[in-house]
C-alpha cells in the first residue's frame, strides 16, 4: 500500500506549527498590551506636561494621573522583579527540568490533539493507517508493528499493514483464542493505561482497537526504534487515543465507503430527530 507524504504534512509538523500558532498568539497579545503600556503613558505624560505648564489640570484630573503613573511605575518595578526572579530561575537545573517537562507536556498534548484531529477527518483507511503509522514512528518510538483488522464473517484477525521488521518474516491470520491476545482485547473496550497489554515473546504489546464496543482490530507492536527501550509515561495516553479514534476512524472509512449517497430531506433528517 502506497503513503504519499507529500501529499499532506505529517503528523509532527502538524503538532509544530499548532504549537507555534498557539505561542504566536501569545506573542501578539503580550506585544498589544506593551504597546497600550506605552501609549497609556505618553498620555499620562502629557496630561502633567500639561497640568505643569499649560492649562491646569482640575484636582480630580491631576490625581487621577498621578494614580495612574504610580500604578504605572509599581507595575514596572514588579515586572523588574519578576525578570531578576526569572534569570535565577533559569540558573536553576531544577526549574530548568520542570520547564523541560511542562514542554515535553504541551507537546505531547498538541500532538494527542492534531492526532486525534486527523483520525475523525479520515476519509480511507490508508489515512487511518498513515496517521497510526506516524504516532507509533515519530511519537512513541516503536519501530517494528503489524496492524491486523477483525474479519467478522471467519472470526479471523488478518494483517492489513506491516512497518519495520523483517521483511521476510511472514504474518500470518490468527484466530482470537487464549493467551495475551485473548486478554488484551478481552476487556471489551478501548484501551487504558492499566488494562492488560498482551505483552510475550517478540511483542511488546497487543493493543485493541475499538469503535465503542465493536473490535475493529489489533495493532501488534513488536519492536522499539533503536534509541528506544522502553515505553515512557506519556506513551500511554498516545496509545489510548491510537486503541478508540483509530477503530472508529476504520469504520467510519468502511461505512463511507459502502454508503449510498442519499439527498438530504426534511422530513427524512426531522424523523432521524424525533425518534
């Protein structure tokens, strides 16, 4: 099965430029009260140019400006305060490591975010599966995994796509039974940090993959990327959203892909509506 990657951003650059958009936003909003800052200032300062030389000021007038300017002036000794703070911070390794794990957070929550975003806007199961291939790649690190998809009809697991590995290592359907595999999609649901991960011999993990309580599939995760060795704590809610959005993101591909296409009618969409 072809992946065209030029076709659309990946994953990762998808994260990046949210991420970037969501700081940028901040920048803005910073540089638009610096700028108020400054005009609300050169006006005040104005005001008692005027009041000193010019016309006076009324006594409400000239106090107020003067409250003004010293809530000015406090607001500019706390900031200095807060900069002095922050450059000790920056000296500290400790501060330093919780600013290196509130980023690798963020990160990690906008990729869950853009992730599960290309998940329901898949139109065909290769959109599914590139997606799925991108977080298990670039995000969680494993580097060798085998996606089997449920045939209902021989109650049979059979590989629908295949990365990394040994390219002569055959995969073969598999008939859900006992063992790891049983349990791991025994729960009935999507997966959660905690459930059973079907881990033997020559598998990490057998991850389920759910469209509510409909077993689409089973992602058969082998291997780690070689500067990998095992799963980290922010892994596990990558893996949650891979075990849901990806088994409805198949299924709603399946049914788009054997729905008849039906004009819209009012009373059609005000019978779906009442019932």
């Amino acid at each position: 099965m072809s992946r065209d990657e030029a076709d659309s951003p990946s994953l990762r650059d998808q994260t990046q430029a949210f991420l970037h958009e969501f700081f940028v936003k901040g920048q803005e909003l910073i540089r638009e009260l610096i700028e108020e800052n400054e005009r609300l200032r050169s006006s005040m300062a104005a005001a008692d140019r005027d009041g000193q030389g010019g016309p006076e000021l009324s006594p409400t007038s000239a106090e107020m400006v003067g409250k003004l300017m010293r809530q000015v002036e406090a607001l500019e000794s706390e900031v200095g305060e807060i900069r002095r703070m922050a450059g000790s911070v920056q000296n500290d390794a400790g501060y330093r490591e919780r600013l290196q794990s509130l980023e690798d957070e963020h990160y990690n929550l906008a990729a869950m975010y853009v992730a599960s975003g290309q998940f329901h806007a898949a139109i065909t199961v290769d959109e599914v599966l590139r997606t799925v291939t991108e977080i298990l790649l670039n995000f969680v690190g494993v580097g060798a995994f085998t996606l089997y998809v449920v045939d209902e009809t021989h109650q049979l697991l059979f590989p629908l796509w295949r990365e990394g590995g040994d390219p002569a290592e055959r995969t073969e359907q598999s008939r859900p039974s006992e063992g790891p595999l049983a349990d791991a999609i025994g729960i009935g649901r999507a997966w959660r940090a905690g459930d059973p991960m079907g881990a033997e011999e020559g598998v990490l993990m057998h991850l389920p993959l759910y469209s509510g309580t409909r077993l689409v599939g089973v992602l058969r995760l082998e291997s780690f990327l070689p500067q990998k060795s095992a799963f980290a704590d922010t892994d596990f809610g990558l893996l949650e959203l891979i075990s849901g959005h990806s088994g409805i993101g198949i299924e709603m591909a399946w049914i788009r892909a054997h729905a008849k296409p039906v004009p819209l009618e009012r009373q059609a969409i005000e019978h779906l509506v009442g019932g």
